[in-house]
C-alpha cells in the first residue's frame, strides 16, 4: 500500500482524496496546505503546513494537489523532492490502456478514459471524465479538465490548460503555457501562450 501525502487542501485536493478512499492500493497519511497553521492529526491523517514538505520526504509519496498548472509547477520546482518523491493515483474507475505510460505526481481521475498508444507527463491532471484518445502525447504539468475531449493523436505542451468540455480535432497541436477556454473547439495548431475561446477557438489574449 502506498502511502501517500497530499501537498494542497482545496477542491482539487477533496477529489483526490475521495480516489484514495475508494481503493486499498493507496492510503492518505497527511496534508500539507499553506493555509494550515499548526500541525494537528484526525483520523490517522496528519494536516501541517507546506514549509515542512521537506520533514516528510523520504518516507511518503507525494502528489501535488493543486490544480493550477503554473502554482503545481512552482511547487514542485521551489521543494527538493525528486521524481521518486512522487506517486501518480489513478482513479479505479478510470479506464486506462495498458500500455499507456504515465508520469510521476499525474492523477488520473473519475471516468476518465486514456486510449492505447498515448504517453502523458509529469505532474499532469486528467480531470473527471476526460477523454484523451489513442496516440496522444501530453507533456509536464498539463491539465485535461473534465469533460474534455482530446481526438487521436493529439500533442498538449507543457504546462497547458484544455478548458473543461472542450474538444480537439485529431493531429492537432497545442503549444505550451496555453489556455483553451472551456467549451472551445479546437481545430488547428494553437502557438505557445494562447487565451483561445469558441467554435471554433480563437485567440482573444496572450500569457506572458
Ligand atoms: C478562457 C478563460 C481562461 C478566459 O478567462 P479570462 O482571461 O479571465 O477572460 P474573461 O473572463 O475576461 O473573458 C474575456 C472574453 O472572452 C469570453 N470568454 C471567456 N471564456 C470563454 C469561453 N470559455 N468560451 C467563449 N467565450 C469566452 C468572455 O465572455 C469575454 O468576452 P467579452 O470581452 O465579449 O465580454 C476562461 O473563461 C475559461 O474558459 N477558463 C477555463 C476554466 C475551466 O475549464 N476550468 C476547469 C477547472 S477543473
């Protein structure tokens, strides 16, 4: 059994631990959250502030549980924690191709479903009921909202975020640091740093 603790305590985090629950495979041993202000224990989970990550490395996996892509990547990249620090949960009823890689620290969540051929990152989040279809390739700190749907052979850069309910066209490319709006259509390549919204999506701002 793994024994698991989670760095962040929001909405994220709630849904997460509910998937840890469900099966024997994982257990929650603590919390971490910049807004817990002393260390307390219920239930055999401990809650303790963030600052003290590195007082538990070593003798727990992590998941950062935060689904912000830029505040998960911070995170992770201001601790000392290594890729054997971290964990990947995979919900039990996510439906998941054997031959599927999948990154440290990634969380794949309720009813998602993950097709044969694709590889998904680091640190990334395949939200509730996401579709991500064969051939994929989804880099580092991605998040796939829930609802969302990702055509065959489909390429999401590092850090982008695919809007909840939003659908992309298969061979088609999204670059890094991107926001799809939710409900979007994707139909061609989108560059580095795009705010695109609609059907089909279009850039109404650039990230910096
Ligand atoms: C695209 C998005 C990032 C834009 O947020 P923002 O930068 O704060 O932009 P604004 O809310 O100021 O909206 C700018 C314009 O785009 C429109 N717009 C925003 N999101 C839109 C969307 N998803 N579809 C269509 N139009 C959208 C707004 O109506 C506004 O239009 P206006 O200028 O004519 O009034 C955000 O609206 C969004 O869809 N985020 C995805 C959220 C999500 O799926 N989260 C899942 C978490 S699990």
């Amino acid at each position: 059994m793994t024994e698991i603790v989670l760095i962040g305590n929001g909405g994220h985090s709630k849904v997460i631990q509910a998937m840890i629950e469900r099966t024997d495979e994982y257990v929650l041993r603590g919390i971490l959250d910049d807004s817990i202000e002393k260390y307390t224990e219920t239930n055999g989970v401990f809650y303790d502030n963030s600052n003290t990550i590195e007082d538990y490395k070593g003798n727990y996996s992590f998941v950062v549980a935060i689904g912000d892509n830029e505040t998960r990547k911070n995170v992770i990249e201001k601790s000392t924690l290594t890729d054997n620090d971290f964990v990947s949960v995979l919900d039990t009823t996510s439906i998941i191709s054997p031959d599927v890689q999948i990154g440290v620290g990634t969380v794949i969540m309720p009813g998602a479903v993950v097709n044969p051929g694709a590889k998904i990152g680091k640190h990334s989040i395949i939200n509730t009921r996401a579709v991500v279809e064969h051939d994929n390739t989804i880099d580092d700190f991605v998040h796939i909202s829930p609802g969302a749907t990702l055509a065959g052979t489909v390429t999401v850069k590092e850090a982008t975020h695919v809007g909840a309910g939003s659908t992309v066209i298969p061979n088609t490319t999204i670059h890094q640091n991107t926001v799809i709006g939710a409900g979007s259509v994707v139909t061609h390549d989108i560059q580095h740093n795009s705010v695109v919204v609609g059907v089909p999506a279009k850039v109404i701002k650039r990230r910096s």
